[in-house]
C-alpha cells in the first residue's frame, strides 16, 4: 500500500509525496494506468474530439515546410495519455498524404500498451522511448498537451515573513503538513522579485523539475520545435499577490477536490504550469520563443472551423466539442500554446497560422534571472 510506503518514508516534502503518489511503479496514480478520458477523473482536449488533433497537425505540416520540408522529420510526443492525440495527428495527415515518424516517451508500460491499442493502424510508423534520455537525435517537433502539469512540485508557504517549505508526515496512516525553513535555494530564485509582495500564509507552487526533462529533449533537437499545450500562466500572474492559494489542482473520482492528501495513489495532483520558466529553458538551452497564446485563439487561427467540416459532418455534438476548446471559459481561456524553434537560417521568418490573430510572447519577458 502507498500509505504505508509513505509512512516508512516519512517525513518528505510535499515534491517527494506527489512524486511518490502519482509515480510511483506499483502504486502511482499514472503507472497503474490511470488516464483522463470519459472514464477517467477528468478530460483533456484530445478526449473531447478529433479536431483538435487533426488541428495540432495543421500547424505541424507548417513547421514541416518551415523545416524545408524533410523526409526525416519526427514528431515526437511525451505524456501521450491514451494516445488519442497522436491517432487524430496520424489520421489527418494520411488523409492529406503525408506520413511522418511518430515517438511517444512512455515510461509506464499499462499506459503504453493502451495506446498500442488505440494506434494500432499505425504501428508501422510509430515508436515508443521509455524516457527522453532514449531519443536519438532528431529534426522535427516535440509535442506535449498537459504534461508539464503533471510535474511534482515544491510547495512552499510564506510564514511569519519568511518562505517556508511544506513537508508531509505520515503516521498510523494519518497525513499532516508541517512546514522547514530550508528551500532549495533554486526555489527562492524562482520566487524572490514576487515574494516581498505576499501576504502572511500565501502558498505556492515551484516546479523544478521540468527542467532536466526539457534539456533531455532540447539537446536531442538538431533543427526543429517545442510546441507545448498546458493550463498554467506567465510568471507575474502565476505569483501575483492576490493568487493566495497557489494552483494545486487534484481529482479524484471525477470531481475536483481541494485535499492532495485524500487517497494517495487514487488522486490526481498537478499544477498550473509557469510559462515564463519555458521561456527561460528555451533561452538556456538554445530556442527561439515564436509563439504564445491562449488556446482558443490559437485553434481559430489555425482554421478549426475549416478542418471541423473536414473532420466531421458538423453536428451540433461536433459544434460543442468546438466551442469547449476554444471559449475562454472552456480550455479555449485556460490553455495556453506555446512554440519554440530551433532553426538556423530563417529562424525570424517563421510565421505560423495559429499566432496570427493573438501573440503574446511579451507577457514571457521580464524575468531572466531564475534558471
Ligand atoms: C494529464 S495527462 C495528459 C495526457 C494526454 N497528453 C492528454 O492530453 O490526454 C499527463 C500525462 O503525462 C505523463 N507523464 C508525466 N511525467 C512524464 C514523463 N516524465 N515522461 C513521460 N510522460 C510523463 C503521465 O503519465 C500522464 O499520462
């Protein structure tokens, strides 16, 4: 049982605890194969239909062109989920005659045979990597939707003036937070130009572990881009004084809780994604950002009302489906798409439909201090 691992374990930081909960091989929320979906705890765009795949891969024939059109060119996605977003990727584009290489970084073997399964038309051009350590040197697009947020993070509290990092003890089976005044110190640079400014008992998120897996892939790209779809914000509003409670998000059993500590193993926890931390990697670790904009923007001017007649008849399902993923209280307002580039020549004149109609890269500036 996790609980009685935790306990064995205890005390940890809260980082340690999500790991362990969502990670975990035996016990972990995703390694025992836990997925969204309809029967999961909760949807992602790619479970809500195929156009926003067929979508995606509108925009990722444009970076093929922007590429120079090369035979070799890979897409290579991590957090797959069921693997819904590669089929409707996949799909479109042999419709229209293309055929490209497709990788998944899949590190639990349940969730990889379900999305053996649902790409089985596919399987002659699609490869799987256990972690971004096992990718090869690559020239294409690096897909994620709602990966980053799945990402362990270091809670931490202001407390009597100071920054406080939350720990968890576990005992008979019982869970309490208590608070150490030793921060990594990575997550004080994260937050100090912010900190000043909150209130006693602000609490909040720092991830710091997108990073390594960032680098992984950012070194493998020889010529290319990170396209990352994710709910999160740029770092002035993700640490703004009035956002007191941080953004933990946790599901469990289909309804959205407040508590990461009711059944560990069985709730989803994650975390609003710091955008301005992209930026910074990309800037560290060689990538142009190109692109940044809400979601719902971004699949208008990409055409999703032209690829939906594509797609689909256009019932009045297919029109709802449509406006969940692009209203601005739907995930159209709470996503975000994010594009980087690696490109040698002609890196300034890639222009790409989804940012013609909003391109907010600016909101990613300002803080160049913290990686
Ligand atoms: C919220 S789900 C999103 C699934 C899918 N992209 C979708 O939109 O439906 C997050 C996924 O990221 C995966 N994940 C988390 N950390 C990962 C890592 N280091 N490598 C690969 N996948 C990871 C989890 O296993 C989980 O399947």
């Amino acid at each position: 049982m996790l609980l009685d691992l935790l306990e064995e374990l205890s005390p940890l930081p809260f980082v340690k605890f999500m790991e362990l909960c969502l990670y975990h091989p035996d016990y972990g929320y995703y390694a025992r194969g836990n997925l969204p979906g309809k029967q999961g705890d909760f949807v992602t765009a790619p479970c809500i239909h195929p156009v926003f795949g067929a979508t995606i891969a509108r925009q990722i024939l444009e970076m093929w062109e922007a590429l120079g059109s090369p035979k070799d060119f890979l897409i290579l996605e991590a957090g797959a989920g069921q693997g819904y977003l590669a089929l409707d990727i996949l799909t479109y584009l042999r419709k229209k005659g293309y055929s490209f290489k497709y990788a998944i970084i899949e590190p639990f073997p349940a969730i990889r045979a379900v999305q053996e399964e649902v790409l089985q038309d596919f399987l002659d051009d699609v490869c799987w990597y256990t972690t971004p350590k096992d990718v090869s040197f690559f020239q294409g697009v690096f897909l994620a939707n709602e990966l980053f947020d799945a990402f362990p993070v270091h809670l931490v509290e202001k407390r009597e003036g100071e920054l406080h990092e939350v720990w968890v003890e576990v005992k008979g089976g019982h869970i309490r937070e208590f608070y150490e005044k030793f921060c990594d110190p990575r997550v004080l640079r994260r937050v100090y130009r912010y900190f000043p400014y909150w209130c006693e008992g602000y609490r909040t998120e720092v991830c710091l572990t997108i990073e390594d897996f960032y680098r992984e892939i950012a070194q493998k790209l020889i010529k290319g881009f990170f396209f990352i779809i994710d709910y999160g914000y740029p770092r002035q509003d993700y640490y703004s004084p009035e956002r007191t409670c941080g953004t933990l998000v946790c599901y469990y059993k289909h309804r959205l809780v407040d508590n990461p500590y009711l059944a560990p193993g069985h709730t989803d926890i994650s975390c609003h994604v710091d955008f301005t931390l992209l930026r910074e990697l990309g800037d560290k670790y060689g990538l142009l950002t190109l692109g940044f904009t809400q979601q719902g923007p971004f699949l208008v001017s990409c055409g999703i009302d032209r690829v939906l007649l594509e797609v689909s008849e256009g019932s009045y399902r297919d029109l709802n489906a449509v406006k969940r993923l692009i209203l601005p209280e739907g995930l159209g307002g709470s996503h975000w798409v994010l594009v980087q580039g690696r490109l040698y020549s002609n890196i300034f004149e890639v222009k790409l439909s989804g940012f013609s109609l909003s391109n907010r890269t600016n909101l990613l500036l300002g803080d160049f201090s913290s990686v």
